[in-house]
C-alpha cells in the first residue's frame, strides 16, 4: 500500500495526509473547497484549516475525485453527516478492492447508522472496510507528538497492511476487530465533551468533570452491549482513551464548544464564529435517537440535546441530573 489516499482536507484530514507521508506513502488529499487544494499545492499549508504547519511538498492536494481514489487505499475524513453524500460521489470511481478507512466519529441523522452502515449502503458490502479512531489532536499529530490510535478491521490481514501502510515512530495504530465498538467511542464521546465543557464553563469544579467522564462511560457501555461491542474495546484508545482526550482539553472543537455555552454564550453564536464542525453538535440528536430506539438510559447525552436542541435552560438541566435516584454503579 504505497499510495494513499485522503477524502476530506479539514484539520485531521491534513494531519492524516501527513502522517501516511511521514510513514514513506506517496498521498493525494481531495478537498471540497477550491483555496484549499491552491494552498496545499503552490503554499505547501492548509492554511484555513490547518494553518501555521507545512506540509511536504510531495503531498498533493485535488478536487477530481478520481485522482484520490486511484490509490491503494482510501482514508475517509470527511464530516460524518456529510460521509454518505461523499461517498455517492465518490462511487463511480471506486474500486471494489480499494479499502475505505473511516476516520468520521458520529451517528447519522435520521437513518441512525454508523459510519460502517453507511459506506456499506452506499458503496457495497464487497469494498474492504476500517475504522481508525482514538485520542488525537490533529496538530499534535502534525507536530510530530507520539500518538496512540485504534485500527478496527473485521479482516485481521488487512487491518496489519493498513497499520503498516501508515505507522511511523510517532504514530502508533493498534489492531483491534471491532469495528463498531471502535465508532462508538468516537461517536458518544463528541456528545460528553460538550457535557465536560459546560461544567468547565460553569467552574462546577474538577470532580465534576471525573465524574461526567465516568458516567459517561458507562452511558457508552450500555449502548455498545446492545450494539454489539466488545467492552474491552470501549475500555481502549478508542474508547476511554479519546473520552479522556477529548473531555479535558480545550484544543477539543466540542469541550470547547461546551465551554463557551456554559458560560453562557448561545449555540448559534458559537458556530457563526467557528470554520470547523463540532461533530457532538449533530451527533447529540442521532445518539440520543439510537439509545431511545435501542431501549438505553443515556441521561447525559439526553441533558446535552435538550441544551442544543430544545434550548432548555442550563442550570435546570444539571440540576435535573444531579437529582436523580443514587443507584448501583
């Protein structure tokens, strides 16, 4: 696998691309917007999405679908509620053989499939699929910092030739076969992050925080039994791991995002200042919609969507939370 391809030029799309160059493959990135590929060719810089980092020269950027997919596999970064329409187009080109290595964190809106479900409707059972998920930071990844990540793949073969295809010193995917506990984790994750954020917005103290991490988890667990996780998975980088990353550090889009609302700012004037997609945003909807379906109590991803979507107020949210019967852990 020396030629890599990367659908989808955001921050961790661009990071991506850099970390298979940084592992020897030769990589053509697709961006939707036109300035992007211009800066990634003539600047050597993403410089809207990922300014301030250059890229070696021997990346190339495209917006012909067909270039990225004439590649020995095919990382697939674009928005998760935007995977489904990226991949029909990118169907015409694809070849059955090309593996789609999924590296969007969400549930769909109003089909309630993961990201696995969704490739596979669209571009056919036969094309080879992983999932790569884990605590990262796109500009850590891109600086170079040691990184630890989780690569799921049903066909323990394949996942080792993509693990090969784009480990380096500092990048390190581990193998695992679950594929859905893997995009679970990514996909609930973005939702408690919000939830993390709001209680550092509203000071309400580093216990917390440990705590909502902790239910969390188990909010997590409980949908991934049904689903068919393996828990171990969920107690891994792609699980415990990016819940810890992504629900302790500002650098998350969504703890951010959770921050400025706890402070008292409104959703809509968050995302009026924002160029990056805070995917527990969408994904609060679509999880919450999957535990009701599924029969799961999940009340803090449940607290989080009556904040986003319902505009309920913040403080009788949390002390809607807090009141609730003590129960066994």
């Amino acid at each position: 696998m020396q030629k890599i391809g990367v659908i989808g030029a955001g921050a961790w799309g661009t990071a991506l691309a850099i970390a298979a160059r940084r592992a020897g493959r030769d990589v053509t990135i697709w961006a939707h917007e036109p300035e992007v590929v211009s800066a990634i060719n003539d600047k050597h810089e993403n410089t809207i999405f990922l300014s301030g980092i250059k890229l070696d020269p021997n990346i190339k950027a495209t917006s012909d679908m067909a270039d990225v997919l004439n590649t020995d596999a095919v990382l697939m970064v674009a928005p998760a509620q935007h995977v489904r329409g990226v991949c029909e187009m990118a169907k015409p080109h694809w070849k059955k053989a090309t593996p789609i290595v999924l590296c969007s964190k969400g549930v769909e809106k109003n089909t309630l499939n993961l990201m696995s479900e969704v490739a596979g409707q669209v571009l056919g059972k036969d094309v080879p699929l992983a999932v790569l998920s884990g605590p990262t930071f796109a500009k850590e990844v891109a600086n170079n910092l040691p990184t630890a990540i989780t690569l799921a793949c049903n066909d323990e073969a394949l996942g080792q030739k993509l693990i090969d295809a784009i480990a380096s010193k500092t990048f390190r995917p581990y193998y695992s076969p679950d594929v859905i506990g893997a995009e679970l984790g990514g996909a609930v994750k973005n939702v408690l992050a919000i939830a993390c954020g709001i209680v550092e917005g509203k000071k309400m103290g580093d216990n917390a925080r440990a705590a909502l991490i902790t239910r969390g988890l188990a909010e997590i667990a409980r949908l991934g039994l049904v689903l068919g996780a393996d828990p171990l998975t969920l107690m891994g980088l792609s699980g415990l791991g990016d819940l810890t990353l992504t629900c302790n550090a500002m650098q998350s889009r969504n703890f951010s995002l959770g921050y400025e609302l706890g402070q008292g700012k409104s959703l809509d004037a968050i995302l009026s200042e924002r160029n990056s997609v805070a995917e527990g945003v969408p994904s609060a909807t679509s999880v919450v919609e999957l535990a009701e379906k599924n029969q799961v109590d999940m009340p803090i991803c449940q607290a989080v969507y009556a904040v986003l979507n319902v505009e309920a107020d913040l403080d009788s949210i949390i002390l809607g939370l807090l009141s609730r019967p003590l129960n066994v852990e």
